[in-house]
C-alpha cells in the first residue's frame, strides 16, 4: 500500500509521455500487493508482490506508451499536425530570395519547408517539430558541413492565419488545403 501512495504521488509530477508507465506500476503495485498476501499471508509476500507487480505494470505501460508514440498519435494534442501554410510575409534578417514558400506539418512530427526559388526550382528541407503550449520548436540536426539548429516561435491562429513570433523573426502564413501544382513537383 505505502508503495502505491508514493508511485501515486509521483504520478502527478510526471510528464504524460510517461503515465502508462506510472499507472502500470501503480496498479501493479496493488494487484501484486493482494496477490502476494493471498499466496503468503503475511507482510513479505505483500512487499514482495507489490514490488513485482509494480515493475511488471512499470514495464507493460511504458511499452503501451512506447507503441503510442510509434503510431504517431499526435494529431490529438499538435493543432498544426495535418496543416499547410503559405509564407504571407517573413520578416527575418538577410531573409533568403524565394517567390514562394511553404510549410507543411505532418502529423509525424515531421515539418516540410517548400521553397519555389525565383528561378523556379523547388527546393525541400525536412526537420523535426513539436509543440509546447503556444510555442513552436523546430529542430534541425547538423547535416554535412551545415550546422544544426532549434528554432523556438511563439504562435497564435486566427481563423486561416498563423503569426510566429521569436527574437530572430516574425511571420504570417495562410493556411492551404494542399499544396499548389508548382510547389509538388
């Protein structure tokens, strides 16, 4: 019983990427606590079996939220998962030349950035992304003689609108249903 009172207390410190884990032990502990007394019928075979069953459920909901994560089950707390934008306005320092640009957020956290240069050609980058309340974070890991970097942008939406917002830069894109013909080729 005491350990399920600390796993419980623990639980609600813990981020949610970890709760099935924290709820499996919780009710590990339990299960296992009144196994261990009915095979026992004594204090060591509740200890025992709480411990047992308190790492066993450790191990059976991280693997639950292990496999949750794989699936990519971020359209449900990721608003931008699914989306696609048009660049309305960038305002960064030396900002690149482009006639056109977009970003679209897959749903596996994963943000293309279709650029159409003015001579035409299409050019992509693939990062990563997530989303912390109101802030976007982009990560891009050095790739060749490139270094790495992690934007973070603090955004809001207004109905088709999203405005980022950091130290290094503003924008305003539209969001899009898919992207034009010129930009998927």
């Amino acid at each position: 019983m005491a350990v399920s009172v600390m796993l419980a207390g623990c639980e609600s410190e813990t981020a949610s990427e970890h709760r099935g884990g924290i709820i499996g032990g919780v009710a590990g502990a339990g299960l296992g606590g009144l196994v261990g007394y009915g095979i026992g019928r004594n204090t060591t075979g509740t200890l025992i079996g709480a411990g047992v069953g308190a790492g066993l459920g450790y191990i059976i909901g991280n693997e639950f939220d292990k496999k949750k994560a794989r699936e990519g089950d971020v359209a449900q707390s990721n608003e931008l998962a699914g989306t696609t934008w048009r660049v309305q306005q960038l305002n960064v320092p030396n900002a690149p030349a482009y006639k056109e640009m977009y970003l679209s957020f897959q749903p596996n956290n994963q943000l293309v950035t279709t650029t159409i240069m003015p001579d035409g050609q299409v050019v992509r980058a693939t990062e990563t992304y997530r989303v912390a309340d109101k802030t976007l974070i982009i990560n891009r890991p050095a790739q060749g003689d490139q270094p790495g970097y992690v934007i973070n942008a603090k955004y809001n939406i207004s109905g088709d609108t999203i405005s980022f917002d950091s130290p290094d830069f503003t924008a305003q894109l539209l969001r899009i249903d898919q992207l034009p013909t010129q930009a998927r080729a």
